[in-house]
C-alpha cells in the first residue's frame, strides 16, 4: 500500500479521545472538523506551573535522493515510547507547498509511521501558513502604502528590506519590479518574494512565547532603512496590531494523531536550510507540560536542523534536550560514499565505510552539545549485515551505539528497541546542553565559529560591505543575538555536490539580514536562494483527483 492509503485506511479516534488522554478539556479544544484541532490559548497559560517532561530531538546525516527518514523515526519513536507505557507526544513542523507541489513531496512521514489527516496536514491543514502569507504581505503592502502617501518615516526606497512571501516554488518572482503603472500604482522599486517558509513571520511565530510576544516581536521587525542608515520598524508603520489579528489563530499549536493514536503537535513550518528549521515553541513547551517524553525533530541534516535547535530555539526559549537521535540510512551512507543512486541496491560494505565519514562528523557535531546520542539505522529491503555491522563499528569509537528500525514497516513495534534506547539515555541523566557560542560574541566571529567548528571550513569569506553591516547591527543593539546560517543542506560545504566529510574550504557569505523580530542575523551562503524553484518534472503534474474526487498522486 502507498503511503496515502495507509493514511485513508487508518481508523483514526476522535480527536476529544486524544485530547481528553492528555488532560486537555473539550472547552480547550478548537476542532478543525473531527480529526484534527487548536488548543485555546487560556488552556496553554493553565500549564505553566507544570513540571516538564523530558525533550529528545530527531536529526540526521547529510539529506540525499535515497533518503533518510526523520519524520517517520519521529513518529515511530513516539509510538514506540507509547508501547513502553511512556506518556509520549511528537511535535513536528507543518508542511510547506512548495515542497509538496515540487520535489521532495509531504512531510507526515510514511509507511507504517504517519501522521493523520495526511491529506490535510500536507495541504492547506488549519490555514497557519495562509496566515503568515497573509500576515507577511500585509506588512508589504503597508510599506509601499506609507511611501505612495508621502514617506513620513523617510524611507529610503532603495533600502527596503522586507520581501514580499508565497508559499509555492516560484524562481520567476525572486527578483522582480514592482510599482509599475503609473502614479496610482505608487513607486517603482526592486524587490522580490521568498517562501513563506523563510519569512521573518514564520519564525516570529515559531519562537514567540504566547500572543502578547507575537506581537512584540511583529513591531520589532526592521522593514527599511533611511538614507542615514537607521532602521524602520514594522511599529512604525503601526502595522503589529493588524498582523496579530491575522495570526490569532495561527498562534495555537495544531493537534492530531499518529496512525497508532499518539497525540501529536504539527506547528509551525521554518526550512532548515534557509531558516531556523524547528516547529513552533509555543507546541514544544505545551507538549513538555503534557507529557513526559516529547520527540521533536530539525530539518534537514545536523549540521543545519541540529546547530539551530541548539543555539537558537533552545537558547531563546530555555529548552535543555535529554537526548539526541541521529538518523542515517545505508543507502544515504553508500550514496555519501561515492555510489550513484542506481547502484544502491548492491551491497557494498567499502562505499558504507567510505560514507561513515559523514556519520562521523555529524556525532562529533552533536558530542559538542553535551547532549547523548543514539544513531538509528532506518532500515531499507536490501540493507545486509555486514553493512549494518559497518556502521555499528564507526559509531562505536565514539562510544555510540547504532540501532537499527524498522517503523516504516511495523510501525512503533519495530521502534521499540530504539526506544528502550533513548530511555536508558535520557535516565541516566548525562545531558549537559550547552550552545556552541555565547551570546556576547560578535556576530561575524559566531559566522566562523559555526563554519568552523560545525562545517569543517578553513575561514569566512564575507567581505568588507557586510562586515560593516555586522558591525552596524551591533552597534544598534543586536550583537547578542544567534546567527542563522542559510545554504545548501547538501553538503557542510556551500557547493551542494561535495558530500562525505570535505575539510580546506572557504564558506562564502553572499548576504546578511537582520530578523530583528525573530530574534537572529541570517547569513546566506553561496547559491541557496529563499525562493527556491520547481524541478523539471514537478511533482503538481501527478497530483490530481480521482473519479471519486479524492486525491491522487499525493506523496
């Protein structure tokens, strides 16, 4: 069975059952039909004196065509911890459009390991992502309108820093000219769209606390510069109060289920690779009060999802995680070793050795953290023993043991041994989190100490216009925030073709951005663009519905 009819066939509970099992009144819950719901803001206030429950994140090796699976070992662990008689939740991030219409498909896991509604999740879900757009552009829009009625703040149009967003691929509007038509049309100027999914509102959302530092946040954001360089906020264009309104709702965490019934928060939506990469905060510590282990994941491979879990969501929002999951496939590690994607099914026990090293990095990554970690094989038709065993043996000179899973096939039963493991972690209470930088480092230096210390490079090639622009940022106040560090998450390098381990690089910073909001300084790197394009063959071709009107091609 493909994985959408796994997810229509699931006998799915109400979703008062899932609530109610975690203590969550129905007055609290504000269902979007039967399966899926938004919990009531007063409720998430009720929790605060709560004890929290213990916090394991999911993250992985480099991404790569064969795949390596964190949704689905999310889901898995989660029902697998249920299976132990452990009071679990899963907070996943929700799915973007571009994605799903593009390349890379859903993001509710698959196989055996999913989260339901799939259709909806993956789709327009509970309109979060609507919201932002909505929000975002509006704060566009009111930029442009201030200028059309005489710039009073003085903006200076040829510094205005805000993009407008969309949340499909669309190459065609990441430059772009707008005003054009005449003086009703207000003033030309260049400007451009992201994805929804890099908007400095997204990450607002994902890092605010409750609705009063929603707003807070939305009127820090630094929209403009004028000719003297000193910034516009979004305040000033008295534009938060209207943003809020649009987020409302937006604000509370979603809730569903898995196809085993664990309750799970899908929040909020950030890309690893040129945004933070974490669902919301407002889910994780909800979910920390209601129950005692939380499983959440960060996009992408380590290096990116993992790097800011740690130094910025966990630092912002003073999270400690008990335990570290690394996922890795054998596939993805022949494919890191040097084999083409058509030639993975042969066993080739020297390439899986070869690839190690991309394993390797990534544990001495995470060793840097102070959290534990395990390493989950996700299992694949195919994968030998010797193989398997190729793999143990690289994990354990770092005194790391390696797990293998199978959760898309079985479901949670077939991630019971990983669980065991991450429980035995997380009781014997070895975890020491701490960022890689402190706050009080300036912002260029914490550029190179990730680059460094993370991605192996040699040095940072910014250049003097945006040390400069570091420089002014700091001198306005905005030194002590964390660095988000934008490329492609293919490689620790900024060329997306070098995979493995590679050391002797140069990391180009193309560009830095303020998300003064938000609360971190993006530096983007090489090629990797925040409105990112369709493939030759998108996937919205296949994409359709059935003579019964449901939908096909969904993945």
């Amino acid at each position: 069975m493909s994985d959408i009819e796994i997810a229509r066939a699931a006998q799915k509970r109400p979703i008062s059952e899932i609530g109610g099992a975690l203590g969550i009144p129905p007055e609290a819950l504000l269902p979007y039909g039967h399966d899926k719901a938004k919990i009531a803001e007063p409720f998430l206030r009720s929790l605060a004196g709560r004890p929290d429950g213990n916090l394991v994140l999911v993250t992985a090796i480099n991404p790569t065509p064969a795949g390596e699976g964190k949704t689905t070992t999310v889901v898995g662990l989660g029902d697998a911890l249920q299976r132990l008689g452990k009071r679990a939740m899963i907070c996943l991030r929700e799915p973007s459009l571009g994605p799903c219409f593009g390349l890379k498909g859903g993001a509710a896991g698959g196989g055996r390991a999913q989260v339901v509604p799939m259709e909806d999740i993956n789709l327009h879900f509970t309109g979060d992502f609507h919201a932002v757009t909505a929000a975002h552009n509006l704060l566009s829009a009111m930029i442009d309108n201030h200028i059309h009625w005489g710039n009073a703040l003085g903006i200076d149009i040829r510094r205005i820093d805000f993009r407008r967003v969309l949340d499909v691929n669309d190459r065609a509007l990441r430059d772009i000219v707008c005003g054009l038509g005449g003086p009703g049309s207000g003033y030309p100027r260049q400007g451009g769209f992201d994805i929804t999914v890099a908007s400095e509102v997204m990450a607002i959302l994902c890092l605010a606390t409750d609705l009063a530092d929603l707003e807070r946040r939305l009127g820090e954001i630094v929209v403009a510069r004028r000719a003297d360089r000193s910034p516009v906020f979004a305040s000033d264009l008295k534009a938060e109060g209207a943003m809020s309104v649009l987020l409302r709702e937006a604000v509370q965490p979603n809730l569903v289920q898995t196809l085993e019934h664990t309750p799970a928060f899908v929040h909020g939506g950030p890309f690893a690779n040129i945004a933070h990469g974490c669902n919301s905060v407002i889910a994780t510590r909800a979910a920390l009060k209601l129950a005692d282990y939380v499983v959440t994941e960060a996009g992408f491979g380590a290096d990116l999802g993992a790097e800011k879990f740690f130094d910025i969501k966990c630092r912002k929002a003073g999270l400690n995680p008990a335990a570290t999951v690394l996922v890795a496939t054998v596939r993805a590690l022949k494919m890191n070793g040097g084999v083409a994607k058509r030639d993975l099914a042969s066993e080739d026990v020297a390439a899986v050795e070869r690839g190690c090293a991309n394993l390797a990095r990534h544990l001495e990554n995470l060793a840097q953290f102070g959290v534990p970690v395990v390493v989950a094989i996700n299992h694949f038709d195919g994968d030998s023993a010797a193989e398997i065993e190729a793999i143990a043996a690289c994990t354990a000179t770092f005194g790391v043991e390696t797990v293998v899973c199978r959760h898309w096939a079985e479901g949670g039963q077939g991630a019971v041994e990983l669980a065991e493991k991450v429980v035995s972690l997380v009781e014997a209470g070895t975890a020491h989190f701490a960022p890689l930088y402190p706050d009080a480092m300036p912002l260029l230096e914490k550029i190179e100490t990730v680059a460094k210390r993370i991605y192996r490079a040699d040095a940072v090639d910014a250049g003097a216009r945006i040390e400069a622009r570091l420089k002014d940022w700091e001198q306005r106040g905005y030194g002590n925030l964390p660095v988000c560090i934008a490329k492609t998450p293919y490689s620790f390098t900024a060329d997306p073709n070098r995979g493995g381990a590679p050391t002797g690089f140069i990391l180009p910073i193309r560009e830095v951005r303020l998300s003064a909001g938000a609360g971190f300084v993006v530096a983007i790197c090489g090629d990797v663009t925040t409105m990112p394009g369709l493939p030759r063959v998108p996937a919205a071709e296949a994409i359709g519905l059935d003579a019964e009107g449901r939908i096909d091609g969904l993945f």
